[in-house]
C-alpha cells in the first residue's frame, strides 16, 4: 500500500461520496473538515474558527455545545439509545408529542414520527391520499404543489417538488403534480405592478381548486417563504388565502414547516403569522435544536380517526422507519423546547430580527444586488450582473458568482452556502444582534470585492 496522507481530509476524499455535490470537483480541491463547535461557531482541525452562518443547513437553533441539550442526551444515554416503536411506545418520544401539540398550530392532535424532513413530507404525501381512499372520495388523488418547491430527496418528496435540476432526471419515476405558480415578487411574470400586486399567484391556485378541486387531495406548501428556491418570500395573506379556498373546496392543506418552523420565521411556526392551522404539518431540522435526526408529521383529529378501524377493514397506514421515535433524539427536542421556554427565545427574536433587517438595508444599493428577502432570520440576498434588466450572471467556468462571493466569507471566518446566486443566511436563534451585524457585514464585504 502507497504512503497515504491519513488526515481526515483525505479518508474523506478517499471513500465519502457527499450530497448534492460533484465529486470529482470536490476531490480535487483543499476541503475543511470540522472538529468542534461552540456557540454559533465552527471550529476545523487546523483550531480555525468560522461563524456558522447557515446553521448547519438550517438546522442549529441555540448554538453548538449548548449544555442543556448536551446533558439531556447524556442522561437519556443513561436510559437506553433506541427501542422500536412497532409494538412498543417510550418515554421521551411520548413526552414530546404532548408537547408538540401543545406548540402547534390549533387542530393538530397526533404525530407521526421520523427522522428526516424528507420522510415527514413523504408521510404527510401518503397519509392525505389513504386519507380520501379511506373517506372514499377515491377520485382526489392529485397534489397542488408550487413552482421551485422544495420538500427534500426521497421520491414521494421530489414528485411535490418542483426544482428542475433536482428532479430532472428522476421524471419518469415521480409522480405528477399539478404546478401553480411560485408567489416571487422579484421574479413576477404575472403581470402584477408589484406596488399594486393583486396576487396573481393566488387567484391561479383559486382557479385551480375552483375547476379541480373533485380529484384534488391535498396543497402542499413551504409557508411564507420558498427556502431552497432561492429564499422565495410570500405576500402577506398569501397563505391565509390558500387556507380559505383549500377549506371552501374540501381540499387538505400540508404546510411544509421543515425549514421554517422552531423560531426561523419570528414565532414557533410560520403558519401562525397567517393564523393558519393546516390539516397536516410536518417539521424537522430545529425540532432537536440541530442535533439529531428526527422529524415529526402531524395531522388532526378528522385526519387520524379516517384510519381507525378492524384488521378486516384495512385502514392500518402502513409506514414506519427502524428509527421512528427515536429515545435520544426526542431526548433532545424536549431540551429544545425547554430552553425555548426557559431562555424565552421567542421573546429574543425581534431585536436579532431588526438588526439582521437594518444590516441588510445597504444591500440594496449594491451595483449587483437586485434583490433582499428577508423573513425573520432566514435571508436571501440575489446577486445579478444587471440591475436593470435583472440579468442573471452567466456563469463562468464551475463557479457561480454565488460560490465566489461564499468562498470569499469563508476566508473571512463566516460560512455561508449559496443557492445559484442567492446567497443564502441563517444564523443559529442564538446569535447576538451584534454577531448577526458582524456576519452581514462580512457578506458586504465579500459581494464588493468579488461583484
Ligand atoms: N422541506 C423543506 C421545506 C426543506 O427545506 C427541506 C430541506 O431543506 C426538506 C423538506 C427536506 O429535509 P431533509 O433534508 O431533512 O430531508
């Protein structure tokens, strides 16, 4: 065997194939290798410290080391790890539910464990169809679903999704949807003034329910903002209006908060900024602060009574992981909610919210910013080569500009992840209004000088 360099750095090059990334690029070039974490930062094996500007994928909620759920993973450890859910209930996983209903929007009285965002949507997806078999409404097997959603990887998922270069290529194995268009402001081809915007997108997703709503089952939707689009925000009353007309039209409403909910937005849900309280709800990423894989879908009462009944009537729904209703996992989101309530993180948020909102105002001055979306603490701001025409940039070489200006942070200490040319920022819940400025300006910094 040949002298091999053993760093982490290179078993990693040697034998991980990583997401959505393009390998042969990837081995190619220098790669950062995370040892440790603490508070909103990352620290790699060269003791190199970076803010942790996208919280790990959106997940990280109080920071990283955060002693309560540390310890409260320790002191499960001390329990037992896992046990199965199939014939068998635990403590924490039952603990939490109780808990989760109480935070959710009103409605929603049962939860359906898992463990990735991607599952619970897949759940939500089949729990409505064998809900309407169940109801006997047999011909309302069709999901709404948006423009340039993004509900995650699995293949239940990616058929309600709707970004191209995703899902291109698994097409002939998706099921279809009916598309309605993305309510995006900036990139509006409705032909609404946008200072007089009449909500074209809405009155589309009317006109669906409206002509189809007999072989619909159910809408599915990311509230208020389209994260993996390109931090696509909604127009207020957007989803209250989806909520009236899904009602009006005996269609089920699934709201997608995987990304928004645990605080992303500025309350608990994004759903509550609407008043909305949807038929099925699915979460995940903050459910466990960003600690473990775990993911919850619930649904309400009418929903989940549809599949009571006999063996013989075969109302079972049938679907379940090895680690649905994992011990530690569910250890953890009760930390979580905990130390929500304990260090009323909630009530924290409008000031991080209004710094994170004045920081980017200069933004929009930039030569090559065309667009700043904000809702509560997740951000996109949208690089373009033409600010008047709204030219995107053409791309040279495997590199967006998107790529150069987060390699650019990056070497400032923040890491951030681009999606195209949006430069996407989500800090953890629990950075400072002073360290959000700091990271924003850090991103100031680094738009100037590679735009
Ligand atoms: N739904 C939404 C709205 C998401 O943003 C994501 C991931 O980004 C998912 C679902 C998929 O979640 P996961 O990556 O945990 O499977």
């Amino acid at each position: 065997m040949k002298n091999r360099d053993c760093t982490a750095e290179q078993k990693d090059k040697d034998y991980i194939w990583h997401p959505f990334t393009q390998m042969q690029d990837w081995v190619k070039e220098e790669q950062l290798v995370i040892a440790a974490g603490e508070g909103i930062k990352l620290i790699d094996t060269q003791g190199r410290e970076y803010f942790d500007g996208v919280s790990s994928l959106w997940l990280n909620v109080h920071g990283h080391r955060k002693q309560a759920i540390d310890q409260a993973i320790i002191g499960q450890l001390d329990k037992i790890a896992h046990s199965t859910m199939l014939g068998l209930a635990n403590v924490p996983s039952a603990e939490l539910a109780e808990q989760l209903v109480a935070i959710a929007p009103a409605g929603l009285a049962r939860v359906f464990y898992s463990d990735s965002g991607s599952t619970a949507v897949e759940i939500a997806v089949k729990m409505a169809y064998q809900y309407w078999q169940l109801k006997g409404r047999k011909q309302k097997k069709q999901f709404v679903t948006l423009t340039n959603a993004y509900h995650g990887d699995t293949i239940g998922s990616v058929s309600v999704g709707g970004i191209d270069l995703f899902h291109r290529i698994f097409q002939p194995l998706l099921f279809q949807t009916i598309h309605a268009p993305s309510p995006s402001c900036y990139h509006c081809t409705l032909g609404d003034n946008p200072q007089q915007c009449g909500m074209a997108c809405a009155q589309r997703l009317h006109d669906i329910l409206a002509e189809r709503h007999d072989e619909i089952a159910a809408v599915v939707v990311e509230p208020l903002v389209q994260g993996a689009a390109g931090i696509l925000t909604q127009p207020e009353g957007f989803l209250r209006r989806l909520r009236q007309w899904t009602k009006e039209y005996d269609v089920l409403l699934i709201v997608d908060e995987v990304a928004t909910g645990f605080g992303r937005t500025g309350k608990m849900f994004a759903c509550e900024h609407e008043g909305v309280n949807p038929d099925i709800m699915t979460m995940a990423k903050g459910i466990t602060a960003g600690y473990l894989p775990l993911a919850a879908t619930l649904t309400t009462a009418e929903i989940y009574n549809a599949f009571l009944g006999g063996q013989q009537e075969q109302k079972t729904f049938f679907h379940g992981h090895s680690y649905t209703g994992n011990p530690l996992a569910c250890a953890a989101a009760l930390a979580n909610l905990r130390v929500f309530r304990e260090e009323k993180v909630l009530a924290s948020l409008p000031a991080k919210i209004a710094a994170a909102r004045a920081s980017l105002a200069p933004f929009r001055e930039m030569l090559h910013v065309g667009d700043v979306r904000q809702c509560g603490l997740i951000m996109g701001i949208e690089l373009v080569e033409d600010k008047i025409s709204k030219t995107p940039y053409r791309g040279e070489g495997a590199l967006t500009m998107g790529d150069r200006v987060c390699r650019q942070a990056r070497r400032a200490g923040l890491i951030i992840r681009p999606l195209g040319d949006v430069i996407v920022f989500m800090p953890p819940l629990a950075s400072t209004p002073d360290q959000i400025k700091e990271m924003l300006a850090i991103i100031q910094r680094s738009v100037a000088s590679v735009t």
